[in-house]
C-alpha cells in the first residue's frame, strides 16, 4: 500500500484533521522516510491553505501548491459545478498525474478526497468512482451525531457496490462531546455488527487543530496498523 484515501460521509466530517494527524505522527515517528499528500479537487479555500500553513511544504514535504492541489476552482460548491463557472471542466488526467508521480517517488501517499463518498467529482463521476478506478485504499471518516450510524451503513454499501479496499471507519468528534453522547450516536459495537467493517477510534475534539503534538498524539490513538504501511507504523 502506497497510497490511501481519506474520504467522508460528508463535508466537514473532519477529513482534515485526520490527515493533518497522519501527517503529524509521521513528522514525528517516521521523518526518515518520505510522504506525500494530494488534495486532487478543491472547490473554493480551505484544505490546501491549511496544510500550507500547518506544514512547511517545501521542507517537510518537498512539494509545490500544485502539487499538493492540482485542481482548484473558486466557487465553494461541487467541482464539477466550480469548474463550469469558469468555463473550465475537472480534469482527472492531471489530478492522477501527480499522484502517479508522487507514489513513484515517496514512501506513503496521502489523498484527501473532496466532500464525501457520494460527492461529485465530475458530471459523470463520484469520489467512490475515482477509489475504484485509480485503486486507492480507503478510510472512512464520520462525524459522530445523531443519525450518523444510517450514514456510514450507506457509504460502506457504495464502498462495497465500488470494490473500494475499505481498511476502516474512524469517528470523528467535529463539536465536544460527551463520552455517554460518542457511546450512544456512535455504538462502535453496532457500527461493525451492521457494517462487517472495522472502527479505528475515535479522533477527539480538537480545540486548537495547529497544535502538530496534539494531532500527532491523536493519531496514536488509532489502529495505524490498519491504516499506514509497514513498517512504519510504531
């Protein structure tokens, strides 16, 4: 595995923070290799002005803004909507280019998808489409909050109906909660009964997502066994 997807069930269902933790531990533990990280589609600001300011990309990376973003367009709504708007259309071709190139040369790629599973990524193609078609891994990130069990039982049918190498589910506290709120929006118990699917852990609230120590402790957490190649993870 020289690649993996951070997909959601939706927007803001904390794919960020959970990549910017992977790429925190890695920082840390594992510096004597090299990551890459590809945020294929971007529609408005956001995601790679994060990383941009979190992570010295050039240092810690070695990658320019395009490649980190090869595809960004303006308008905050879907890509293939954005991309209209400026008389342009997405272009996959180049998205994959650069990702090609980046698992050629580095030890792990990281690839934030954008929105969720079921988003669009063109007219005709979903993010779940482009997990099947370029053959990325994937991990599953769900905001906990009422209802949240009937959305990752849908996303892991579409996973499945794609032929997507689901590793896992990682819950993901986007607001404080309370143990007894995570136990009982987020049985992980039910989650895996229903959906054959392993939970990682949980990724907890962070008030302050800069803090690189906090999210590398927050990383930690998770089964990274399942998630990060061998032998790198501690």
């Amino acid at each position: 595995m020289t690649a993996l997807l951070i997909t959601g069930t939706d927007t803001d269902s904390g794919k960020t923070v959970l990549t910017a933790a992977l790429m925190a531990y890695w920082q840390r533990y594992c510096w004597a290799y090299r990551l890459g990280l590809c945020k294929p589609v971007q529609s408005g600001e956001g995601d790679r002005e994060f990383y941009s300011q979190l992570f010295d990309l050039d240092e810690f990376l070695g990658q320019t803004i395009e490649q980190l973003n090869p595809l960004w367009f303006k308008a905050p709504i879907a890509p293939p909507l954005a991309a209209a708007l400026e008389g342009k259309r997405v272009d996959l071709a180049k998205a994959w280019q650069v990702i090609s190139q980046l698992q050629a040369e580095r030890d792990w790629v990281l690839v934030e998808g954008a929105g969720g599973l079921g988003s669009p990524i063109t007219d005709e193609l979903t993010v779940a489409d482009i997990a099947c078609q370029w053959r990325l891994p994937a991990v599953l990130v769900v905001p906990i909050k009422l209802g949240c069990i009937s959305a990752i039982v849908a996303n892991v049918a579409l996973a499945e109906q794609k032929k997507i190498d689901l590793r896992g589910i990682v819950l993901s506290c986007t607001v404080p909660l309370t143990r007894q709120q995570i136990e009982q929006w987020a049985p992980i118990w039910m989650i895996e009964s229903l959906t054959r699917t392993p939970v990682l852990g949980v990724l907890p609230h962070l008030i302050q997502t800069k803090h690189l120590e906090d999210l590398a402790d927050a990383a930690a957490q998770l089964d990274l066994e399942r998630l990060m190649p061998k032998p790198f993870w501690a």
